[in-house]
C-alpha cells in the first residue's frame, strides 16, 4: 500500500472520528439545554407556587368553609332571617365577597403564567386542572341553582377586585380586602354591577337548601380538592376540616336537606 494510500486511509478515519465526536459533543449540549431549560422551568413553577400558595389556599378554605356552612349548617337561614339589619348585610355581601376574592387570587395566578412555559411541569399541569375544577360549577348550565357565573364574568370579577400596592419590590398586585369591597359597592357603580344580581341570589341559595344548589356543592367539592393539592399534609390548615358535602344524588331520601 503507498503512502498516499495510507494518507488518504489515516485522513479518512481522522475525519469520521471528528465527525462523530462533532455529532455526540451536539448530542451532550442538546441534552444539557434541554436539561437546563426544564429545571428554569421547574424552578419558575416552584417559585409560583411559592408566592400564592398561601393566598389561594387561605381564599379557598374561606370559600368552601362558608358554601359548607350554607348548606350544611343553616347559616343562611340563621343570620338572613335574624331581624338585624347589619348582621343580614354582612351575610349577603361577605358570602358575594368570599367568592369574589377567591376569583381575584386565580385571575392574578392566570396573569402571571399565561406567558410561561409550563405545561411540561407536572406539579404545574395538576394546579391549573384542579383550577378548572373551580371554573366548571360555576359556568355550566349543566347544574341547578343560583350563582351561575360564565368563565368571562368570573375572570371579570376577579379583575376588578384586583389593585396595585407599594411593596419593598416594587409595585404588586393585590386584592381588596372586606372593608374596601364594601366601600367600593356603596361608592362605585360600575363595580357594584358586576355583583348585583349575586347579592340578590344570596337569599335564592338560602331558600332552594343543598338539593336546589347542586352547582355550589360541586363547587365546595373543587375547593377541597384544590386545599389537598395545595397543602396536602395541612401544614396550613387543619386535615380534618376538609370535609365534602355529599352530591344530591348521594343523599338519601329519608335525609332532612335545609330548605327556606
């Protein structure tokens, strides 16, 4: 074999050798990209969850504490029949209030992934399954009694209860609190619209009992499920006041519903 061969044999197996430490070097850095955009995203996600866990939770326990004490416990029947005109307004506007503040706490959790990449992370996918749990109930025709509130509304409800505030970081979202809520029904038409007729279907929940407000025993169902995934070991809140109420169909016959 002349040496010209052999040159061209040598340079031949030099340029597959580079070609294939080329291709598995691209290989390894394809991998490590990949690997690096997944835990940005992972970490994004955990830093989500992070800043609103707490007030999703604490939004959410408000919220299926007081449909629990609706419909299983006469609270409406108790207070709104009490003859005290203060307690009565109480009743009404903070049980619309309960449920407008948690609305608010999942348009701002929607506003801040909306441009993020996170399908992939698991933790991520459960959160916003179980928040489409929440919107359902509320939407569908499917389910009967009051306090039907289309997705639209609901993300409109929840974008007026929101408001900036000064923060050590700079300006933040926030939502308003009772007293400013109320402030703003007396004062500010055009917010006060978006609750009137929930105000007035307060007295409807009360007369119609557990079996008339199906829609909102899904909806307490939702919350619950939402509280488990969110704090599943109740290092925020107790395990044992997670109680569901039971669905309509799951009731016996010879129980005793509330009923106005």
């Amino acid at each position: 074999m002349g040496p010209e061969i052999v040159i061209a044999v040598v340079s031949a197996a030099v340029a597959l050798i580079s070609v294939a430490v080329t291709y598995r070097t691209a290989l390894v850095t394809h991998r490590l990209q990949v690997e690096a955009r997944n835990r940005e995203r992972v970490e994004v996600a955990e830093d989500l969850f992070r800043r609103y866990r707490v007030p999703l939770l604490a939004s959410a326990d408000s919220l299926q504490d007081r449909l629990h004490n609706v419909l299983s416990r006469n609270y409406l029947r108790t207070y709104l029949h009490s003859g005290d005109s203060e307690t009565q307004h109480y009743v009404r506007h903070n049980t619309v209030y309960v449920l407008a503040e948690h609305l608010a706490w999942l348009e701002v959790l929607r506003r801040e992934q909306r441009f993020l990449d996170l399908d992939s992370v698991k933790s991520t996918k459960e959160l916003f399954t179980a928040i489409q749990r929440i919107h359902h109930p509320l939407a569908t025709d499917g389910l009967p009694g009051p306090f039907r509130v289309f997705r639209g509304h609901q993300r409109a409800i929840g974008e007026v209860m929101l408001h900036r505030v000064e923060s050590s970081e700079g300006p933040v979202t926030d939502v308003l609190g009772y007293a400013a809520f109320c402030h703003r029904l007396e004062t500010d038409p055009g917010f006060a619209s978006w609750f009137t007729r929930l105000l007035a279907e307060v007295d409807d929940v009360e007369a119609q009992g557990r079996r008339g407000n199906e829609r909102l025993v899904l909806l307490q169902n939702a919350l619950v499920e939402l509280i488990e995934l969110l704090d599943p070991e109740g290092e925020w809140l107790p395990l044992e006041q997670r109680e569901r109420l039971p669905r309509a169909e799951l009731i016996l016959p010879t129980s005793r519903a509330p009923n106005g």
